[in-house]
C-alpha cells in the first residue's frame, strides 16, 4: 500500500502536492469485499463512483508590476492532487486467496491513479510555460483555462481508454 504519493509523477517536471486519503472496506470474502467496495466508494467530479478517484486543483500565483497588472513570466502553478483508495480493514489478518487478490488489486489500482497524477502534474508544468509566456493577463487565463480543459480530456481519455483500468488488471475479486 502506498503512505504517501509525494514523490510522484516521478518525471514530472514541476512540484506536486500530492496527498493520499483512504476508505475502509470490509468483508470476509471476496465477494463480500466487493460488495462493501461498491457501497463505499468515492464519487468523481461528475458524480460517477469508483473504487478509487484522483483529484485535483491548481494553486497559482504570480507578480504584479508597479500599476498592478500580472507579470506572466513570474506564474508558478503547483498541482494540488488527492487520491483516494480503497483499505481493507483488518488487512494484515487476511490468508490466503483473499489477501493475494486483494494485494494484487490494490497494486494495480494505484498503479491507474499514479499516471492521473502524471498526467495531472505533465499538465500543470505545461500550463505554466504557456501562461509565463503570455503577453497579457487575459492571455494567461486563457492558457489557464485551455489547460484545465486538457488534463480533463487527458484523464477523461485514459479512463476511456483502461476501462478505468479494468484493461490494467484493475479488477476485484
């Protein structure tokens, strides 16, 4: 299991703020793990439940010259990101079929919201550059606000594109 998601994406090129929360799930089975799993997972921004969702937001800030205008070229943006993932309770105390599945669900699942975050942080370093090379404030919120629309499609697309994972092996029991 993960303690901590500070040192990823790995490669980004910008800092991240990363931060991991967890939900218990509970059950004696596979099947009754699941189904704890589907009464307890967490909504996305769209109000779609999953068993695991990363979020985020910006936190961005720049200069201003002497008649307060933005200066672009000072604009720092940290992706602030959470990811929530499942806990089985009483882990340790699980043998056997129970323990290797979920071991191996778990892995892979946090897995599929390490490259979110990838691509969440990619993103946020790209928007960067764009808005520090904006030639006006109007500019800079535009590149903004493009880039948001972006990391959406991108996390949008990967969902589609695993099956939120399923084609990673993200699949309990």
């Amino acid at each position: 299991m993960i303690a901590s998601l500070a040192d990823l994406p790995a490669n980004a090129p910008a800092p991240a703020q990363i931060s991991v929360t967890t939900y218990q799930v509970d059950g004696r089975t596979p099947r009754d793990v699941r189904r704890s799993l589907n009464q307890r997972r967490p909504a996305d921004a769209s109000g779609a439940r999953h068993d695991a969702v990363t979020s985020w937001r910006f936190q961005i800030d720049w200069s201003t010259d002497a008649s307060g205008d933005c200066v672009p070229a000072t604009v720092t943006v940290l992706p602030v990101i959470l990811v929530t993932l499942p806990s089985l309770k009483d882990e340790h105390r699980r043998t056997g079929r129970l323990r290797q599945a979920w071991t191996r669900y778990l892995q892979r699942l946090e897995v599929h919201e390490r490259h979110h975050a990838h691509l969440i942080a990619m993103g946020a370093a790209q928007m960067q550059t764009e808005m520090r090379s904006a030639s006006s404030c109007g500019d800079m919120v535009r590149a903004s606000d493009r880039w948001r629309s972006e990391i959406l499609k991108a996390n949008s697309d990967y969902d589609e594109r695993t099956d939120h994972g399923r084609s990673e092996g993200v699949v309990f029991p």
